[in-house]
C-alpha cells in the first residue's frame, strides 16, 4: 500500500476517508471503524465524507460527481491518499486514481496491510502473504498499466507489456501455490498437536470475538501471561494457547487467544486463517468476548457469529462474557453479574466481567469448572457400562 508506506515514513500520512450509504443496516455514518482502521495501519484521517446511493456507479463507484467533491476535499484537507469503506473493483480503483490524482485504496487492503504489519509468527505471516498475494492478483493489470503504451498497433498480440503481465501473473501464480503448501504443512502441525491434546483428555477453549473487544486483556488475566494486548484493532494474530487451572474443577483446561474478527472481514483472510481458526472449530467451548461499553455490540455479536458459521463453527457452544464493566457508566451497569441473554432467540449463559481490573473473573471461573464438570459428566454417561458377572 503506497499510502501505508509513506505512513511509515512521515509517522501519520494525511488521509480522506470515504463511505457509501447503500441503504445497509450496519453502515458507519461517522466512519468510526474505518479511522481506527487508518490509526492501526499508521495514517492520521483529516476529513472523512459519506453519501447515498442506490447502487455503486460501475466506473466510479460515487459517480464523477462526488469524485470531484472528493477531489477538492482532498485537496483542501492536504490529504496523499483516499480510503473507501467498501471493497473497490480493480477497474473501479483505477478509474478512481486516475480522476483523482490520488492513491485509492479499500477497506479490504487496509485490513490485509495492517495484518502484515501485525503478523509476528511463520505461520502468521504466511496466512497474510497469501491473503494479500490472491487480493493482488486481481489488480496485475492495474500494477502494470504503465506498460500499455508498449503494446503494437490494432491487432498486435504478445507485446512486450503484455509479456509483463503474463509473467508477473505467473510469478504471483508459483508464490501463491509455494505459500498454500506452506500453510497446509502448518495446519498438518497443528492437526496433530490437536490430536495430542485430545489423547491427554484435554477440554479446549477457544476464546473468540470482535477485534478490540479485550480478548487478549482477559487471556493475560486468567491465565496470567503475557501475550500482546493493546486498545487497537488486530493487536493480537497469532495463536497462544495456555493450561487454565480451574481449583473447582480440580483440573486445567487448555485456553487459546485467537484473531479477532471484523464487520467485511475479507473472504481471502478467512481463507488463509483457517489453520488459526480450527482452533476454534475443535474447541468445546468458545468465550465470546464483547465489548460491553460499545453502544455497536448487538451488530459486532452478529458478525462475529456470521464468521463463526463460515468457518464450520456455529454448532460450538458459547458462554458470551461482557467484558470492559469498568468502562460502563454507573447509571448502565448491570443488576447482576451473570444472567441469561437471547442470541438468535436461543438462551445463552452471559457474565460481566472487568479483565482490566479484574470484577468478575472468579465468578467466570467458577462458571468455566461447572461447565468442565458438566462435559466430564456426560462423557461418563457415554461410556458403557462396567458389568461384572460370572463366567458360565
């Protein structure tokens, strides 16, 4: 991304931020996630413009109207490159440089260039590079365009750029191929590190949610390590599993921090993320962290499930846990710590807790070993019986 990378030269690259009202129930109309997305990648937002429209203008997405409202708001606020909420079409993002002078990029990219800046482990860095190898792909003839004037008269065929283009679309080809083989050795690792833990009778739990929701804040809290956790989004991408001992249950279990989710997570990082996320699919629980103090979380619950449902995961039971209480104000905390929230009309067990300060932990624990004791319960039920009898 040209504008991330002069991010990381000057430390916050001015920026226009660009959202389209389709008539959609979740659209941001004060671009709220889009910024926080810029912030995470390193830009600074100086303005941000939102309009209506039925459908998106096939060359331009906005029309050439608002294209040139764009063009002068960006030139007004100093702004070196424009980003849409919505995911561009490769002719639709080089119409869109082209009138205005300017870098464009989408949501999409955004989100992959800051899982590139994020990805800290082989097996992380290797789901980004092919998430972001596929999502090139369909933007070779744009990346080569300056080679078009290469091309011969009406007629011509196997120019020198068009040579260009089949190499390099070769080229990203053999990468992708190289980095799918990687990946599927990684997730053959992990398969069998799952089948160790389920031979040492090991119950899973997968802590899930929306990115920022503080997931990693309470993995610290309850099994008191030291993974990365920070107020951004995507802080954390890369697996950490630790043994949670629960004194009610008499046992530990085994907790894993996973990727948070976001609203328009792109199709090719749910793609490249499943060696990460079967580790939710194989759990048998998953802690569904919300953010308590967002006033969004009703439609953040809502995506994290649609995610949930695309990776195979749907089926796993939840415990949600409400966290950040402490950022709650007075007059909307809640009666009582634990009760019973309707997701998708079906009853689930919710707990409010602090990971920060730590309100609510022992009552989450407690809830995790009723529920161990319960699965240890019924797999005992499931078990033939030990008859002793006589030898007639």
């Amino acid at each position: 991304m040209r504008g991330a990378a002069a991010a990381a030269q000057t430390g916050s690259a001015p920026v226009l931020l660009v959202g389209v009202d389709f008539g959609l129930p979740h659209f941001d109309h004060k671009l709220e996630e889009l910024g926080l997305l810029a912030e995470t990648a390193g830009m600074r937002p100086v303005a941000r413009l939102t309009c209506k429209r039925k459908a998106p203008d096939a060359a331009l997405f906005v029309g050439s109207g608002k294209a040139d409202e764009i063009r002068t708001l960006a030139q007004m606020y100093g702004a070196v490159e424009v980003l849409f909420d919505q995911s561009l079409s490769p002719a639709q993002q080089r119409n869109l440089e082209q009138h205005l002078g300017l870098p464009v990029n989408d949501r999409t990219l955004l989100i992959l260039e800051i899982f590139a800046q994020r990805a800290r482990s082989h097996e992380g860095k290797l789901q980004v590079e092919l998430a972001r190898l596929q999502y090139l792909s369909t933007r070779l003839v744009r990346r080569w365009s300056h080679l078009e004037r290469q091309r011969g008269g009406i007629g011509a065929r196997g120019g020198p750029g068009e040579t260009q283009i089949e190499l390099d679309r070769r080229m990203i080809g053999q990468a992708i191929l190289r980095t799918k083989e990687r990946l599927a050795k990684v997730k053959r690792q992990r398969a069998t590190q799952r089948r160790q833990r389920a031979r040492r009778d090991t119950f899973n739990i997968s802590l899930v949610g929306y990115t920022n929701a503080g997931k990693s804040t309470l993995f610290n809290a309850l099994v008191k390590a030291q993974a990365y956790a920070a107020n951004q989004l995507f802080a954390t991408l890369d697996t950490t599993t630790r043994q949670l001992y629960l004194a009610d249950a008499g046992r530990s279990v085994s907790l894993s921090d996973t990727v948070g989710f976001i609203r328009d997570l792109p199709h090719g990082l749910v793609d490249a993320f499943e060696a990460t996320l079967q580790e939710a699919v194989d759990a048998d629980l998953l802690l569904h962290v919300v953010d308590a103090a967002n006033p969004h979380f009703p439609e953040q619950i809502a995506q994290v499930e649609r995610v949930l449902a695309d990776i195979g995961a749907a089926q796993v039971p939840q415990l949600l846990v409400f966290n950040k209480l402490d950022a709650l104000p007075p007059a909307q905390r809640p009666a009582a710590l634990q009760d019973v929230y309707e997701r998708a009309g079906q009853p689930v067990e919710r707990i409010f807790v602090s990971a920060r300060t730590g309100e609510g932990l022992d009552l989450l624990r407690a809830q995790l070993a009723r529920t161990v004791l319960a699965a240890g319960a019924s797999d005992r039920l499931l078990e033939p019986p030990d008859v002793a009898g006589e030898c007639l």
